[in-house]
C-alpha cells in the first residue's frame, strides 16, 4: 500500500504517527504535552527587496516532526504526479550511465506535444527535483519578465484552511481528526509559520489552484508563468504592443 493510500485509510493519532514514522508517545509530546506554542524561536531577516522577514524556528523535536510530515506530503504529491503524468521526465527518469538525471535539464524538455509525457512545471520551491535554477530556466529566452512577490504569503494559510485542505481535497480526503493533526503539527499562532519544513510543501497544494488559474491567464497571452514559494513570474517572448 502507498504512503498516500495508508494515510487516507488511517483514522486515528496512532495510526497517523505510524504513517509518519514516528511513535505515538513522540507525537503526543510533542504536541499535547511540550505544546507548539511553546516551542518557537522568533528572530528576523533582511529581505532581499527590503524590509524584515519574520521567522519562527521550531524547537528540534518539533522540526523532526514537522520534517516527517514534509516527507510525506512529498512522497504523496510524487505518487499523485506519478499516477496523472505516467509518462512524464519526472515520473519515470531517463537515467544516463553513471550519472544522476539532469533535473534541469530535463524541466526544459516538459514543453511538449504529447500531454501523456507533459508534466507542468508551475511551482519550484521546496519541490523534489525543482529548484530556483528550474524556475529561472522555464523563463530563458523570454524578452521581458515580470516578478512580484506576495506579501504575507505564509501568513494567508490559517489553522482552518490547512485542516480544510486536507478533508476537502478530492487527493487527499482525510479523517477530519487526521486533518486536525496535520494542521497542529504544522500551524503556530493560527497560521503556517516561516521556520518549518512543511510549511512551503503544505502552501504549494494549497496554491495549486491558483497556479493552474495564472498559468491559464498566462498561456492566453503567450507567457510563461512560474511560482517559487512566494516570489511569482510571469515572462513573455512577445513585445509588449502584442499585450
């Protein structure tokens, strides 16, 4: 069975923990008995366009736990790629002898006619096999760019909609009291805090709809649309008296 299948199967703390690889007295620890609220470090950074980022880094424990939970979201999201695009680059790789798959490389040949072997590559950040150098290689060539960056992106995804998310969504489909786990490993004050691995992993499937509305909008005016965490661009070939 699937690590996507035994989590939507599972009901229980106990059997979410297992599905986690981790044991169930740790889960409890960690969020019934240590308490997330209690086991933050906040500090700032300079942002690269000016002004503070805000950073909220989880305790050891509680980044363990919240690793486990990035890792299998990310298995997750690899078998529901895998099961939509059979034939993709990205689900099944061209090995060469001797050398690992240029992932980089292979993101420029997901342009293609057949939609079988089409994988889109719409987010890059925090993504198996994406990288900021996979997002600015889907722009080359392009005569103008446009880059915006979403203010408060983190902040936007609150307790609620992260637990929605889970039970809602036709992929995953979760017991409620599983998403609810979810959401407590993952939200701080109410929200998915900068600091934490599974934070951007859990952004980018909420985001997923917005990134197939922009790149249709994109795609009608001949762009090309990427997402990387928070940092969204738009590039086009055409001149700007064809906009």
């Amino acid at each position: 069975m699937s690590r996507l299948d035994k989590l939507r199967s599972t009901s229980t703390k106990s059997g979410f923990a297992d599905v986690l690889g981790v044991s169930a007295v740790f889960l409890t620890r960690c969020l019934y008995i240590n308490k997330p609220e209690n086991q933050y470090h906040q500090f700032t950074i300079d942002k690269k366009t000016g002004g503070k980022r805000v950073i909220n880094s989880p305790s050891k424990d509680l980044k363990s736990l919240q690793k486990s939970l990035s890792d299998l979201l990310l298995d997750c999201v690899d078998e529901i790629n895998s099961k939509k695009f059979p034939k993709s680059q990205l689900a099944s790789p061209k090995l060469r002898k001797n050398k690992e798959p240029d992932y980089a490389a292979e993101v420029l040949k997901l342009k293609i006619p057949s939609a079988n072997s089409k994988q889109p590559s719409l987010s890059h950040g925090f993504v198996r096999k994406r990288s900021i150098i996979t997002n600015a290689m889907m722009h080359v060539g392009s005569k103008y760019v446009l880059n915006i960056d979403l203010q408060d992106f983190f902040d936007s995804f609150n307790f609620g909609r992260v637990r929605g998310f889970f039970i809602k969504n036709r992929n995953f489909q979760l017991n409620p009291d599983v998403a609810t786990v979810i959401a407590q490993i993952a939200c701080y004050d109410n929200k998915l805090p900068q600091g934490s691995p599974c934070s951007p992993v859990i952004t980018n499937l909420i985001s997923h709809s917005l990134d197939i509305r922009l790149a249709s909008l994109a795609k009608k005016y001949k762009c090309t649309y990427t997402r990387y965490a928070d940092d969204i661009t738009f590039s086009t070939r055409e001149g700007l008296n064809n906009r």
